[in-house]
C-alpha cells in the first residue's frame, strides 16, 4: 500500500521512525514534509499535501492511505479535511483507528506526536491500515451523504440548515 506521510517540526522523530517501520512492512512510503527541522513550520500544506495525494492515488486506482501528526494531530486533521475526498479521524486509540476505518472508511488519520510515544502510535497506525472498511449498509450512507454535502452543499431530505 502506498502511505503518505506528513507533520509539523513537533511531529518530526515520529515520521523518521514511522517511515522506517512502514517501508519495512513492504510499504511505499511518500513523504510530504517536512524534512528538517523548523520550530516555527507551519503544517497547513504539508498536510494538504499529504491528503491530496491520498485522493489522487485512490482516484487513479492505487490502494493509499495518508497519515497526519503534529503536537496534537487536531490542526493537522482540519487541514488534511480541506481537501475534497479525504475523510480525516483523529486517532488517539487502538479503538478509534479501527472505527475510523469499519465505520467511517477514513482514508487519512491524524495523530498528535506529543499526545503519544513513538510505541503508540505506531500501534494505532498498524491498527488503521490492516482494518478494512465494513461496508455495513448504514455506514456506507452515511459516508454518501457526507460526499453529497462536500458536493453539493445539502443532503437530499435530511433538512440541512442554509
């Protein structure tokens, strides 16, 4: 599976390591920054980076997932949102990276690097990549209703407030 990777300078160890762990499962690891360290970076299009090309891959056909971590992981999953396509769950469990992926089909998690040890995380990664999603009837409507209103702007007979 292709994983795309990206942080800020708080999550920066982290994305060492979660790289050389994930290429060492088999794989193909694209990192989107940043790749030295700069206190003051701003994670913004790092992350929207990341998730762009999550959508891009998934688009053309290409099993991909993306990953998204700073200090808390929260402005990196608002940014990796932004992107049309992309479905961002924080994770800060075992238990929400698999519900992340059996219920929302998420397809780019976000951590926070000071929230968690390297050992943590890299469970929780684990965790979301190898969990397919349910196809449960009820969660494929719902994820169809959230791409109608990213569409759209509404949700047919759902009374959306304009």
């Amino acid at each position: 599976m292709r994983i795309h990777i990206a942080t800020d300078h708080a999550g920066l160890d982290f994305s060492t390591h979660l790289q050389e762990h994930l290429t060492a499962a088999g794989h193909e690891v694209i990192d989107h920054g940043p790749t030295e360290y700069d206190p003051i970076d701003d994670y913004p299009a790092f992350c929207i980076n990341a998730a762009a090309a999550v959508v891009r891959d998934q688009q053309a056909g290409v099993e991909a997932l993306g990953i998204v971590f700073g200090g808390s992981g929260n402005g990196e999953q608002i940014a990796a949102n932004k992107v049309k396509g992309v479905r961002a769950a924080l994770v800060w469990s075992e238990s929400t990276a698999l519900l992340a992926r059996q219920h929302n089909d998420a397809n780019v998690i976000a951590m926070g690097a000071r929230q968690h040890t390297v050992e943590e995380a890299t469970s929780f990664i684990d965790t979301f990549i190898a969990e397919p999603f349910s196809f449960e009837e009820r969660h494929v409507r719902r994820i169809a209703q959230l791409a109608e209103y990213e569409a759209t702007g509404d949700i047919a007979g759902k009374n959306v407030d304009h």
